[in-house]
C-alpha cells in the first residue's frame, strides 16, 4: 500500500497530514507514533502498514490480520482546542470519517457501535482504538478490506468487489481533517449516528458485573448512559 507522490502531494497542501509513512511490518503503529509524539512529533504524522506483530485493540485484546489484509493505520493529533475530558471526540470524529470513507470509496455505510466499532450486519468491520500522552492523542484505526478473522465484516466480501486500500486511507484522512476541530458538529453526528443508541444492551464491565437496560444517550464525557447509568469502559452487545 503506497501512495503516489501525487496523492501525497495533494494531502500536504489540502490537509495537516503532511507526514505519511508506510512500513511493510512494526509491531504496532499505535506504539511507533505514541514513541515519536512523545519525542516531539507534530500533529499530522501518519503510520500505516501492512502487518503488525503486536497489533493492540481496546482493552489490552491483540488485533490480528494477515498482511495486507486491512487498513492497518495511525495517526498524531494535537488537539490543543480540546479539553482533556473530551477528547473521546478524537476517536468519534475517527469513526465518523471512516464510516464516510467507506460511504464514499466502497458504497457502504457502516454502523458506529459504541465506544467507536464499525459494524456491517452486526459483524465488526473495524476496530478503533485512541490513546493520550500529555497532549497527544495516538489514534489507531484497523479495518477488514481484504480479509479478517473468521465471523468478522470484510469490506470486499461485503461490496463484491475489490477496494483499493490507497483510497480508503486517502478518503479517511480527508474527511477526518475536516473533522478534527469542529467539535461541536462531531459531538452532534456522534450522537445521531450511533447504532447503539435507542438500543437494548448488555454491558460487561470490569469485574465481570453486567448490566442490560436502555442505550439512552452518550454523556459530555463520552460515557455511555444505560438505564441512568454511566458506563466508561465496557463490552457492549446490541440486543434488539
């Protein structure tokens, strides 16, 4: 998966990604940009690749695909505009760009599963998982193109045909530039397109509790409000 120098010339001038790499293999992309933020990186780096060896998802749990199998892909913002306890906007704008990247590029509009999972048919297309370092935020996004695990959407098999990975990154990217920085909008989107609310859900929290009620809402903070309850970190299955 490598850009052209064209294209790359086109999202230095029309975007803040102005530092796109591609590497054949790391161990995992959201770790190689957290090491570079922390030793000064500007907002803007990009790290996609076509293995990980040690590819992370939410809650510690490995992300595992064959190469070049998916978008395997991370990237740097500084959003400096943004207060700390919001930064859950960061990975909504994330997921908000890749289900329109997928909209444009594949003709397919995935849905957002609360915390920010992509979902074709109920089935996980993409996994997005965000993490903070002083004033960076590492965002990482992995999305089944060509193949993933067994059970899992794949973006192909779903579209009947193949989709070039150039382009999806191309079309996320752009869409998460415009994005980042209009808040408010992202908080609003979010909250209107997110498959989880409205639902019926069982939660597992941490501990091994669980809780079922009514999805009713995504708080401030980017908690998950169920039956009155703020759910921060959970598993989240969608019941009816």
């Amino acid at each position: 998966m490598i850009l052209d120098e064209r294209t790359r010339d086109a999202l230095v001038a029309e975007t803040r990604f102005r530092d796109v790499r591609f590497m054949e293999s790391t161990g995992s992309t959201n770790a190689l940009v957290a090491q570079m933020a922390a030793q000064g990186a500007p907002e803007g780096l990009v790290i996609a690749t076509d293995f990980q060896t040690a590819g992370r998802g939410r809650l510690d749990r490995s992300w595992e695909a064959r190469p070049g199998d998916g978008l395997l892909v991370s990237v740097l913002l500084r959003p400096a505009d943004l207060p700390a306890d919001r930064w859950h906007l960061v990975t909504a704008a994330v997921a908000l760009a890749a289900q329109a990247a997928c909209r444009e590029v594949a003709g397919i509009e995935p849905a957002i599963k609360w915390p920010n999972d992509l979902l074709v048919g109920g089935r996980k297309l993409a996994g997005i998982l965000a993490e903070a370092n002083g004033g960076a935020v590492t965002v990482g996004m992995g999305l089944n193109v060509h193949g993933g695990p067994p059970g899992a959407a794949v973006l192909d098999e779903e579209v009947g045909r193949r989709v070039a990975r150039e382009d999806l990154l191309v079309a996320w990217l752009r869409r998460l530039d415009s994005r980042a920085g209009d808040w408010a909008a992202v908080s609003e989107d979010y909250r209107r397109r997110c498959d989880t609310l409205g639902r019926t859900v069982s939660v597992e929290l941490t501990g091994g509790e669980r809780l079922e009620g009514w999805a009713e809402g995504v708080d401030d903070t980017g908690r998950l409000i169920v039956a009155g309850r703020p759910v921060s970190v959970g598993d989240v299955t969608h019941l009816r």
